[in-house]
C-alpha cells in the first residue's frame, strides 16, 4: 500500500488555518523537518479507529502550524492493514526508506508485539496507541511509551465499578479474539472476582466475524451484565445484534474503552443509550484543552473525538513537549525518550504521568451513553483518579504472575 507524504505547512493553509510562520523560531537553528511516521489502519475492520487516529494527529498539527518546538513536522502515513506482517513491513519503509525519527501508533496490541523487536534493534521512539501490556510490564520495550492504557488498564476500573457500585454479582465476559480483547477481560475478570462477583461464561468471536448470532444464543441468562471488549466498529455491531436477538432487557451491557467509542457511536441510535463503558477519555471532559479540541474535531469531521484520535492527539501534546525539552532536536533519540518517560503535562484526557515502565498513569472515567443536542456521547459520571496499569496491586508481585490471556487467570466460575 502506497504511504501518503504531507507536508503541514501546507495542509494548515490549505485548511484555512492562519499562521504566521515567518514569525516562529526553528529549533536549534535546524531548518530540517522533524520526521514522524504514523502507524495506522485504514482498511480493515478496525479501520474507523485508524482513519481517527490520522484525523486526531492531523488535526494537532494544523492546530499548531505544522510545527512541534518550533520545527516544521512532516508527517508520513502507513497503513498496516490490521496485519501484524504487514505493521512490521510499514515500519521498516518508515524507518528504513523514510527515514522518520518518531513513531506514533500501531493501532492494534497484536501489531505492536509483531513490531516491538524491530524498534528495539533499532532504536525508534514509539508513542503507541496500542495496549498490548506486555511492552509496559514484564518485556518493557525501552523504546516504547504509552498513553492511552494497557489493555486492562481501564477494565479494572470497570471490574471494580460493576463489582462495587453497580452491586452485579454474576456477568459474561465477550471480546474479540486477540491480545487486546484476551487481555482486557482477563482483567476485568480478575478485580471482578476479587470483589465478589463471578465471571460464568467467557467468549471469543474472531475479530472478522461476519455475525455474532451464534455467540448470542449461547449467552448464559442468568446473568447481571455482559462486558463488551471489542475494538473498532465491532462494539456496535454486536449491541445492534444483540438487540435484534431480543436480549434488550434481559441483562445489562456495559463495555470497555473501545466497545462504543465515538468513532462508532455516531452510527447507533437508542439501542445504545445507557450503556455504560470506561476509558481514559471522553469527548464530554470538561478540562481547557478538550473544551478546544472536541468541539474543533467535530466542526472538521462532523462526530466527536474518541479513543482513536484522542490518542494521537495527547500523543502530539505529549511528543511536543518532549521536544520542547531536548530543544527539538529529534535526531538525539536517548534525550528524546529520556524526555517523553519524564513527560507530566495536562492534556486534552485530563493530567498524564508515566511510570517506570513506560506506560501513562492518569484519569479513568466511567461514561455513559446520553443523547445531547440530538448526538449520542460519552456523559462522564464517575472519575477515577491516577490511575495505573497495575491497578492496586503491588508492581514486583503483579509482574512475577503470567500476563493477562484467555487462560490467566484460571476461570473458576463458569456454568
């Protein structure tokens, strides 16, 4: 797939956006570009995500002239096809042909794992939108920071909030079969059980699943809820499923970070509303840089920022501000990823700090599916602060147990 070059100087024009360029300093009396390649999906089923994450970055940009510390950016796209072969093949044109000095991205936990090598042995800064926990935990990729969440970062809060607030006793675990879903109900599971609950059924569809009739008639119906961990458009498609199956009613959904994101949530109608889902953002968040970009990400797209371009978003924020520290000097990588770890900014998803590892700590928010002003959105009705990857749990203790997987922790509750 041909990569799409694009210089911001000339998009933020071209977008109307008045700059006075002449008048901004470049850092360290560099002229050259700050080369940053972007990993995404645009074709695919996660391909409504991936087209997100471009706008989210494109709009950062165009919002600051094309320009980070003080350098004109230029940014090339790929398109790993939500392929683990095809995000190592894109990564290497990045790096090896384009020669770009930062990643952003891949989309996909199973895409970060197939590339997590190669930026080691080569020694590429990564901001990564994917959770795959691993490259934050007992693998850290030194090379690698991540802002959204590990894949159970939020599912924990979630677990937590269904086990202690919510009061349910008994729920369903259903995600797409790969990494991010495996890893994001083991989660929820663990805190769920924890706390009293009992998880009874655990599914796995294929993420290219054409229908999830058969999965739906095999949900227990004794159930309190059902946890949704699906990405991409898939969140939708099985609540519109599982509505036209008659299950409306008869237990409740409630879903992870990705589950009904914004990118997806444009597209439903009634069957969504109340559901409740986590994440470390919302389009709905009342904080001075949000109140700017959801409202300018809408004006441009027509739908509310969510998952998706709110990563790439804080990702620009947070590689700016590395930048800014290093004096823009990208082609000095140890400084650059010393900088990024050591990174502790407010952000459009509210105050972001990482730990040791790499991987963000920060807000989790509990959100619920409103109508407002004839728009379905993500209500935020509870915050859960600082959050980390480890959840309450002792790092060194968390770390000597096997990562999350469809295995671990042994299910000892299913009927």
């Amino acid at each position: 797939m041909a990569m799409d070059r694009r210089q911001f100087l000339q998009g933020a024009a071209a977008a109307g956006v008045g700059v006075a360029y002449s008048g901004m300093s470049l850092g360290q009396g560099s002229t050259d570009p700050i080369r940053l390649g972007l990993l995404t999906v645009k074709t695919g089923p996660l391909a409504s995500g991936g087209i997100d994450m471009e706008r989210g970055l494109d709009l950062y940009l165009k919002e600051h002239g094309g320009m980070m510390a003080g350098r004109r950016v230029d940014l090339i796209v790929a398109d790993t096809g939500g392929s683990p072969a095809t995000a190592l093949t894109k990564t290497q044109e990045l790096v090896e042909r384009n020669k770009v000095q930062v990643l952003t991205g891949p989309l996909a936990a199973f895409e970060a794992l197939a590339i997590d090598d190669y930026i080691r042995t080569q020694k590429i800064p990564t901001l990564s939108v994917a959770a795959a926990e691993d490259m934050t935990q007992r693998k850290a990729n030194p090379w690698f920071v991540r802002a959204t969440s590990s894949s159970a970062q939020c599912s924990h809060v979630m677990a937590y909030h269904c086990a202690t607030v919510l009061k349910y006793k008994k729920m369903i675990v259903i995600a797409d079969d790969i990494a991010y879903g495996q890893e994001m109900n083991a989660g929820f599971q663990r805190v769920f059980e924890e706390n009293g609950g009992k998880i009874i059924q655990k599914l796995f569809p294929p993420l290219t699943a054409p229908d999830y009739g058969s999965f739906i008639a095999q949900l227990k119906t004794d159930a309190d809820a059902i946890f949704l961990g699906f990405a991409g458009s898939n969140g939708f498609r099985f609540v519109r499923q599982f509505n036209e199956y008659g299950m409306n009613g008869k237990m409740k959904v409630v879903g992870g970070m990705t589950a009904l994101d914004e990118s997806v949530l444009r597209n439903m109608g009634d069957e969504a509303l109340g559901i409740l889902t986590v994440c470390w953002y919302s389009s709905e968040l009342n904080n001075p840089i949000n109140v700017k970009f959801a409202p300018a990400f809408r004006k441009a797209y027509g739908y509310d920022p969510g998952y998706y371009a709110a990563g790439t978003y804080v990702n620009g924020e947070i590689l700016n501000a590395a930048l800014l520290s290093v004096g823009g000097n990208a082609a000095n990588k140890d400084a650059l990823m010393a900088a990024l770890k050591q990174t502790h900014i407010q952000t459009a998803r509210g105050p972001v700090r990482f730990d040791t590892y790499g991987n963000v700590v920060g807000n989790i928010y509990i959100r619920r599916v409103e109508r407002k002003d004839g728009r379905l959105v993500n209500a935020v009705v509870q915050t859960y602060p600082d959050v980390s990857q480890f959840w309450k749990y002792d790092p060194k203790k968390f770390l000597a147990e096997p990562v999350y997987s469809r295995d671990w922790p042994p299910a000892k509750n299913l009927e």
